[in-house]
C-alpha cells in the first residue's frame, strides 16, 4: 500500500516533547487521527508556518505524544500540494507520478477514513455520503466546516486579548453587569444553533429504512446526523469541547441540555476520550454563572427543513412580479449589445485528429454538443493564454475541458480542480491514458485553492460557482474563459452578495429582484416555450453584472454567445482579461 502525506498547518515546532501551536483545523485533524488510531498508510508533516499573517490567526495547543511526525518549512511544499490551503492530503496513483492531492477539512478527514481500514467506514454515513457536498452549497457542511470552526477561533481571540489586559473585569468577556460580553454571546450563538439542530427530527436520505429499524415514525436525533456515529459528530466534537472546556461547561450545561447530552454520549463512544487528550484549549479565565444564551431559528441545518424554505417556493411563481422587475431593470439599464465571437483568429478544431482519451466521454446523442461547447471555451482559452501560462479548470468534473486544454498547450500547466472525488478518478485515469505530463489534479473546492495562476475556466459551472471561479480569478489578477449555467442556483452566500456590481447595486434592483432574473434565466430550455426570449433577456441581465462587477475590478469583458448557439441553452461566453495584461 502506498503512503499517503497529509500537510497540516502549525505555528510553533513542537515544544517540551510533545506540545505544539497550530490552528483548530489542524487540532481537529490531529483529534480524528488519534481516534483512528494514527493510520498506518498515512504520513503527518506539519508544515510550520512562519509569515506574518499567520502570526495573526488564533492557535491553540496540542499533545502530539504518541504521533509520529515531520516538521517541515512551508517553503517545502511542492505542487500540488502547495497551490491549496491546509490542510491536505497526497497520494500517489497506481504506478505512475500523478499525485492524488485533497484539500479541504471535510474532504481530508473523509479521506483519512477511508485510508484507516473498514472497521471506519461506517462514519462515512449512508453510501458514503457524509459531508461530500461543498461548503459553498451545503449549509450543514459549512456548519461543520466554517462556522463552528469560526466560534473557537472567536473564543481564542478573545482569550488572547484578555492576556493583554489587567483589569479584573475584562470588557472583552464580560460586560459592565458581570455577564457575558456580546462577543462571548456571539461566539456561542452556533452552539445554539446546534442545540436547535439536535431538538429537530432527523431528516436524511434513508429516513425510510431508519424508521424501519427504529420501527418509529419520527425519529428523533441520537447523534448529530441520524442514530449512528459519523463524521460530522467527530468534526462537531473536539470544537464543542474546546468551547466547553474555555467557557466551563458547568456554565452551558442548563442552556444547551440537548448539546450536552450528545456530548457526553459521543465522548462515552470507545476511543473517543482517549482522543480528546490531544487537545489543550486554553480557559477564558473567568468563571460564568449559567449563561443565558441568544435565540436562534427554530429549524435544523439541513437544507432541506421547510421551516427555513416553506415561504421561498412561492417566491418566483409570480410572473406578474417577474415583469414588474424587467420593466423596473429596463428603466435604469442600458445592457450593452453582445459582443463578437471573441476567438475569430483560432482554426477550427480538427477532432478527428485527436486521441481519442482527448474526446469527451458522453452519450452519443449528446457528443456534437458537448464538442462544440468545449471547442468555444478552448479556443477562447487559445487567445488568452501564453507560452508558460499556468491555467486552472474549476469545476472541471472529469476534466473534459482541462484535458483537451493541456493536451494543445504543452508548454503550459493545467490544473484540474473539482469537490467530486468519483469524477476526478475518471480524470486521473484519462490524464494517465494520454500520458500528460503537464496536468495537476486537486480535489476541493474554491475556497482551499490558493495556487497562482494566469487563465481560470468554468464550463457550467453550476449557480454560484461560476461567480466564485470569477472571484478566484480577480484576486490573482488572472484571464477568466467562462460559461455560466444554473442561473436559478445563484443565493447569497458568505463568499459573494447579489447583485455584485456598483451599478446593480446602487440602483433599486433589491437581492430578491435579482435572484427572480436568475430564476427567469433558467427558462431557456425549450426554444418553442413562451417564456425563452424572457429567460435569455433574464440571462442576459446577470451577467450583465457580472461584466460590470469584472469591470469595477479593473478588467475587460466581453459577453458572446457559443457558436453554434443551439449546442447548449446556457450559451454565454464571459472572457474577462485584467487590464495589466
């Protein structure tokens, strides 16, 4: 069996044999390793981080007594590894060089698991499927990924900053009436939203067969997911204890008894104990009285709970209130006509001349289309990018685009970054087929991807991605080749607010208006239906504000349709190029 490397940040070497200061991700890792009983397979580096912003981030002290690992310089890093934020997980594939490289905590612990034996297994869930989805569409992964994350790191913050001071009654945890500070309240307001989570009944895909066994009709929540251990408890674990242990849980037993409860079951599972002693949180240092804690929602942190979502299927079934936000957008925007194809000087692709692990891998029915919607964006890609240039395909599923890319660029490096693990094992076997030697392959999603990067591509990426791919790419002032799609899937999220630009923004076309013109968009689909020409105007509109978004942030931007225009109804090309360039 081969090695596995996992990278996990840390900002001390360790001290006095075993103590060491890293972030909570790192801490959380480090937890699950320990109840895994330090896989075999699985070699831990811990990459010290040294630079000035991470001096700034909230640490907290671990035990690694019993580990054993490498203290290495982030300056060692090597790609892939190197182009994601920590903590990641390598591998290398079969007999070849491609590196399988994960990054992401959810995605790393999955994959932790599944290098531990299959005694493990079962924290994975039904098929599998615990905690795959991505934090940017998942509310119950971001839960576990960030904002639970984010209350211990509120916590140590204000642990730090009470080491400053010397006053006996520090404002920054307790307010002028000895209780509390708002910053300690809010720090603890998703260990409420936890507690509301676990009063909820347990709403999963294989409810059925769980009502089956328990031979109830409503289940009730036994662990944080259904009646077994998974994952998501054994992440949602060590950062509750850590809020515990600094706050007293004397003080949140009574506030959070549901909490408390699965805690005490969690930590009476074999192992788990044993594992919490890695973790050294350090204590506010003032002891609180039984701490009344702020209301939150009445409804858990599945998507799919209608307590959160009963109002909103009625949201864009209005087509009155449809035409109402047209006519109010055509009365304040003048959207420019579209622009020319933008890749007149690119000879047609001769595909037949092609290997065939190049050509995408589709039905028969659907590969004409899919070949045209590939040769648009690449071609596109083909004018932008140089000799050298780094270029990433987000989003890239099994890589049709990034493949075929690569394979016409040599000289340049592809990157292929997607959350799916089953599509990127099909992108690995196709990248080994053609023998490419200039393609990197990363699963997880846009918010661990840190590499540099000149050219950024999306081909349908879904709703909000196709945003975040744009996003990514501003901030290292690169090109951006993309074709949206899923114009209904656009929500605020804690990465992009809508509408984005200066100009949408600053007229009277409210978050509501605009997420009814993604709605209308979607209505593309049959050419004959009545409602077309209102969901491509729609389409048009956003992205429209996508364009003057890119604009706001120093590039030019044209909006063309595919050629030719009926080989998918999602059918407009953004090419975006910084003005640097």
């Amino acid at each position: 069996m081969q090695l596995a490397s996992l990278y996990l940040s840390a900002f001390s070497a360790i001290k006095d044999g075993h103590s060491l200061e890293v972030p909570v991700e790192s801490a959380v890792a480090l937890f699950l390793i320990k109840y895994l009983r330090h896989p075999v397979d699985v070699a831990v580096n811990l990459v010290q981080e040294t630079s000035n912003e991470h001096q700034c981030q909230p640490s907290m002290s671990v035990n690694t007594k019993g580990f054993s690992c490498r203290e290495i310089g982030a300056d060692s890093l090597r790609r892939p590894a190197a182009d994601c934020h920590l903590p990641v997980l390598t591998r290398f594939r079969g007999s070849g060089s491609h590196v399988q490289c994960v990054a992401g905590l959810c995605s790393v612990l999955r994959r932790l698991i599944k290098c531990s034996g299959e005694e493990y297994s079962s924290l994975l869930g039904f098929r599998g499927g615990c905690l795959t989805a991505c934090a940017e569409v998942s509310l119950w992964t971001k839960f576990c990924e960030v904002d639970l994350v984010n209350s211990v790191n509120q916590l140590l913050t204000l642990q730090k900053s009470t080491q400053s001071q010397t006053d006996d009654l520090n404002d920054s945890v307790l307010n002028n009436a000895g209780k509390p500070s708002e910053s300690v309240l809010q720090a603890l307001s998703n260990v409420c939203r936890f507690e509301q989570h676990m009063k909820e009944y347990v709403r999963v895909h294989n409810i059925g067969k769980i009502r089956h066994e328990t031979n109830q009709r409503i289940v009730e929540h036994k662990f944080a997911e259904n009646n077994d251990m998974t994952l998501a408890d054994l992440i949602i674990l060590p950062c509750i204890h850590i809020i515990f242990e600094m706050v007293g849980f004397s003080a949140l037993e009574k506030s959070v008894p549901v909490v408390s409860r699965w805690y005490k079951l969690v930590c009476s599972q074999d192992g788990v104990s044993d594992a919490l002693c890695v973790l050294k949180p350090p204590v506010l240092g003032v002891v609180f009285p039984i701490i009344e804690l702020p209301a939150v929602p009445s409804h858990s942190l599945y998507k799919s709970d209608p307590k959160r979502y009963r109002a909103r299927s009625k949201l864009f079934t209005n087509q009155g209130e449809v035409e109402c936000v047209l006519e109010a957008v055509g009365e304040q925007m003048a959207v420019p006509p579209l622009s020319e194809y933008p890749t007149g000087h690119q000879q047609p692709l001769d595909w037949f001349s092609l290997p065939d692990a190049v050509k995408p891998t589709v039905p028969s029915s659907r590969l004409c289309r899919k070949m045209q919607q590939l040769e648009n964006l690449c071609k596109a890609v083909l004018e932008v990018a140089k000799s050298g240039d780094t270029i990433v395909d987000f989003c890239c599923g099994s890589g049709h685009l990034g493949i075929l890319v690569a394979h016409l660029l040599p000289d340049c490096t592809v990157l292929l970054v997607d959350n799916n693990e089953e599509s990127l094992a099909y992108a690995h076997k196709r990248v080994a087929n053609l023998h490419l030697k200039n393609v990197s392959i990363l699963q997880c999603n846009l918010d661990y991807f840190r590499g540099d990067f000149e050219v950024g591509m999306s081909l349908h990426a879904c709703g909000v991605a196709t945003d975040l791919v744009i996003q990514t790419c501003q901030k290292k002032k690169a090109a951006f080749v993309v074709c949206p799609c899923c114009y209904g899937g656009l929500q605020t999220n804690h990465k992009i607010n809508y509408p984005q630009s200066r100009m949408f923004r600053e007229s009277s076309i409210s978050e509501r208006h605009f997420l009814v013109l993604g709605h209308c968009a979607d209505q593309t689909h049959k050419k004959l239906y009545h409602k077309s020409q209102q969901g491509e105007r729609c389409m048009r509109l956003v992205d429209y504000d996508r364009c003057l978004q890119a604009q706001d942030q120093g590039y030019t931007v044209s909006v063309a349709k595919l050629v030719p225009s009926d080989c998918t109804p999602k059918n407009n090309l953004l090419v975006g190029v910084p003005h640097n360039c």
